[in-house]
C-alpha cells in the first residue's frame, strides 16, 4: 500500500472517529494522514475543526491558517479560522472570515448562523436574530441555527420566543448539549427553575464536564437557597468559560473547612462587591484559625483593617510574601463551610463594616437639611454584561425624589453631571453632590457619606453591598430575573447576606414603576411612624 493510499484510510478512520465525537481519535488519524500526505486542505480542515472540538484553539488556528496559506479562498479554513477568533473573543474578525466564507458559499446555512454568532458577541442581537433566520430559512433542519436565534431572543428579552427556538432545535436534535444548555438558561430567565435544573442535567447526562452547565447549574440552586447542592456545583466556576477570574496559582494547601490552630489566606476572585458579601464570613472564619490573611482590592483595605483589625489584608493581584500561610481558600469558596443552609445566616446583625465615624459626622453636616430625612442614591451599573437591565435613569426616581421632608445624596460613580442637571430643570430637584467624594476610587469616602445617609435607595451596585454591610437601611431594585443576580435569593423580601437590605423587584414587563413607587409608600409609611 502506498503512503498515499494508507493516508486515505487514515483519513477515512479520522472522518468515522470525528462523526462518533471521539474528537482526539480523530485528531490522531488526521496528524497521520498529514504525514503522510502533507498539504491536503480535506485533511488541514478536517484536522482542524477536530482540534477546535477540544477547545485546542491555538492549534486549530495554526492548521487553518497554513490551509488559506495555501488557498485564501478555502471555505472551511475561513470558518475554522473564524471558529478560532471567536473563541479569543475577537468577534470582529471573527465576523469579518465568517462574510468572506458566506460569499464562497452563499447557501451555507452554518456560514450565517456563524456570523450571528459573531454579530451576538459584538451585542448586535438585532442583526444576529436576523442573520439566524437566514440560515433556517436555508435549511430548516439546521438545529444549531435554532438554538442560536433562541439565544438572541432572550438577549433582546423575548423569552418565551426564546424557549420556542430552543425547543424546535432539540426536536429536530435531541442529543444536541448546547440547546439544552441555552433551553435551562431560558428557563431561569423565566424563573422557571425546577425546569432550568432538568434542562442542565440533560446537558450534564451527553457531557458530563460541560462547565457552563455545571456553572450555570449552580447558580440556579443558589438563587432557590439549595446551598449545600450550589456549593459543590459552584466550584465548576474555575472551568466555565463565562466566569471572569482564575485561581490562585500556589503550592498553599486548600483548607477543607475544620479549625485548625494555624495562618489561613483567603483570597480575593470576584468583584469588589462580591468581595463585600463574601467577606461577611470573615468574623466567624477567625474564630476557625489562629491566623487570617485576605486579599481584596485595594480600595477596600481601609475600610475593612478599621472593621477587623486582627485580620491581615492585603492588595489583590500583588506577590504574596512567602510563607504567609499554612491553608488557603478562594473567598467564593467559603460558603461551602459558612452558608450551608439558611439557618447559618445571622438572622439580625449589626453592619460589620466600620466607617470612618469622624469623617461621616463632618459629611452629616455638609448634607443634612434640618427636620429632612437625608437619602442617597445609586442608579446606574457600569457593568459590562447587564449595566442596561440593572440601570435605571435618575428621573426613574422622581416618586422618590418627590417625597415631602426628604433630600438626596448623590452616591452614583462616574459623571452624573448630566442627568442631575436635566431633573433640576424638568423637575426642580436638586440632588445634592459632593465632588471631593470620589465614589469609585474612595470606597472608603463612600462608605463613610452613605453611612451619614438616614437610608439609601439604590440598584444591585457596590452601594447596595456597602449600605448592606454597615447596616444601613437600604431600599434594592433588582431586575425581575435575568440581571437579578443569585445572592437576591428567590422568594425572599429581605436579604439573607444583609438583614438591613429590603428587595423591591422589577416588574416581569421589564417596567420599574411598581417598584419604585412601592419603594416611595414603605419610605413614606416610615416616615409617618416617626
């Protein structure tokens, strides 16, 4: 047999290997057959869409690349090479390949759901949604195109549309993991979570190490207060490619939650006001060691050495000093021995942040306005995924604003300029600001102007979980579900993390007027008990 013809068999065992999903099997016979008969685009585009199946991004760029280096108008190159770019997150060339393929091949049904794909990751769901009908309108049978149109109908809010789309995907593919996967993340847009939890085993049941759905999974338990079962879901969050951070690369040991009389680091992996929340577990923690150290962001370690001045605290994302403990545990991992059911929340505490007193009384005398209860403000999210479903516009509040013997403090960061302007002359009302306040770098100075606040109203915000954390009277307007994030657990009207937090949701019409007005009647009522 000539090398030639044992390539072709080699080939034609990568094709079968490929077909069963037995992705690495197939990547072998591919290497081999390119041995043997270097330079094939069959044998290139094959290798390196099975590559790609294992997430072997590099790799798989490489093999595409060396095909369009040999012929730039190579349709499964230019989508191999898009595959590729999309899963660096660089959707925009990504976009640009998938284009260049749909010419080549302007009924590929693949090539447009490919560049809706694209066009979803830029947030373009309009044009994604479209670009997916396109492709069912070219093959109906396309089950991929389907569950991708339902992911941009839930991007755009339609959710039952969503479910639908997801729905006829997995009636014409029933076996197909990523419809199931989007179908459980419907559903507990829905609030439907019982349904999203059997939507995610499915998943789990065709890929048992699909992380996203393990992820995902976990924060559907969470958000029903099914802590003991989250937990062990939550520690997938390492492996899901839509979880931010990554662990701490050391030779520390993990603590696996029993006391011991040694030095335990806990560190910092989310965001400031996940680290907020979490480091509520920190006075019961020190009664576990003999020693603690904490990472978190620098803005933060003011305030917190004031509120436990036993614990260590050290910036994020700086080198440790060497031996600085015997055990160590990511701090999202501590509910796993501190929150393992609703009874180990402390039913009624006092804020376990402490703010600069000295500088708040000098602030209470800057804002207040005798016989005026004082009321801060935080209205707008500047993150990247749900800024628009939390945010809200600052005449959203004017029910707020207009209560009879109240006055307001802008506790919004960024430039609020604009918006404080437009409701003084639309409304005559004048919120007032400080500028010597920094509300995103001086967490501290934040901490300290809400603290000399009667109470704040605020969105689901770093201010919600400072407000929380000192005890402050705090009035929370969380989206009715997708936005709403796990720890404003559902069915409860006040939070279990911050006793002092009451939740007001969203309306499911995505309207905030209800909750905002039965925000202005609890404040009133308050007000009237005086």
């Amino acid at each position: 047999m000539s090398e030639l013809e044992r390539a072709k068999v080699l080939f034609g065992q990568g094709l079968q290997h490929y077909a069963a999903g037995h992705y690495s099997e197939a990547e072998q016979r591919f290497k081999q057959a390119n041995e043997l008969a270097p330079d094939r685009l069959s044998i290139l585009g094959n290798l390196s869409a099975a590559l790609l199946r294992q997430d072997k991004i590099a790799e798989a760029k490489t093999w595409a690349l060396k095909a369009l280096s040999l012929d730039a108008g190579n349709f499964e190159a230019c989508m191999n090479l898009g595959a590729c770019l999309q899963k660096e997150k660089n959707p925009a060339e990504a976009l640009a390949l998938f284009e260049k393929a749909s010419a080549l091949k302007p009924d590929s049904a693949e090539a447009w759901s490919n560049r809706g794909q694209a066009l979803g990751a830029m947030k373009r769901h309009r044009d994604a949604l479209a670009h997916y009908e396109k492709a069912i309108a070219l093959h109906p049978g396309h089950a991929e195109a389907w569950t991708n149109r339902g992911n941009a109908l839930n991007e755009l809010g339609r959710l039952a549309e969503a479910l639908a789309s997801h729905d006829k995907a997995l009636a014409l593919q029933p076996r197909l993991a990523e419809a199931w996967y989007n179908r459980g993340n419907a559903l507990s847009n829905l609030k439907q979570f019982p349904q999203a939890l059997d939507s995610y085993q499915q998943v789990l049941a065709i890929a048992p190490d699909h992380a996203d759905a393990h992820f995902n999974k976990s924060l559907a338990l969470l958000s029903q207060c099914e802590f003991l079962s989250g937990w062990a879901e939550y520690e997938w969050r390492w492996k899901s490619a839509n979880f931010p951070s990554r662990p701490l690369v050391t030779d520390i040991p993990e603590w696996g939650g029993q006391a011991f009389a040694g030095s335990l680091l806990v560190w910092a992996e989310q965001g400031i006001g996940d680290e907020i929340l979490y480091a509520g577990m920190l006075e019961e923690l020190q009664s576990q060691v003999e020693r603690l150290a904490v990472t978190m962001d620098p803005r933060l370690i003011p305030l917190f050495q004031r509120s436990l001045p036993e614990v260590r605290f050290l910036p994020r994302d700086t080198p440790l000093p060497s031996r600085l403990a015997d055990r160590q545990i990511a701090m999202g991992s501590l509910g796993r021995y501190l929150r393992r059911q609703t009874a180990d929340f402390p039913p009624a505490r006092d804020g376990y942040l402490k703010p600069d007193q000295q500088r708040a009384a000098g602030l209470r005398n800057r804002i207040s306005i005798p016989g005026k209860r004082v009321l801060g403000l935080s209205w707008g999210s500047k993150n990247a995924r749900m800024s628009a479903i939390k945010s809200l516009r600052l005449q959203d509040l004017l029910p707020v604003l207009s209560l009879a013997d109240t006055t307001a403090v802008d506790l919004q960061y960024g430039d609020t300029l604009a918006e404080r302007r437009m409701l003084e002359e639309t409304a005559d009302i004048a919120i007032t600001h400080l500028d010597d306040i920094d509300n995103f770098h001086d967490i501290d100075g934040l901490a300290a102007l809400i603290h000399a606040c009667d109470a704040v109203v605020t969105i689901s915000n770093v201010t919600a979980h400072l407000a929380g954390a000192m005890g402050k009277p705090t009035f929370l307007l969380a989206p009715w579900s997708k936005g709403k994030i796990w720890y404003w657990h559902e069915g409860h009207s006040r939070s279990l993390w911050y006793p002092s937090v009451r939740l007001y949701l969203q309306g499911a019409d995505d309207r905030w007027n209800a909750a905002i007005e039965a925000v202005a009647a609890e404040l009133t009522a308050e007000m009237e008990r005086v």
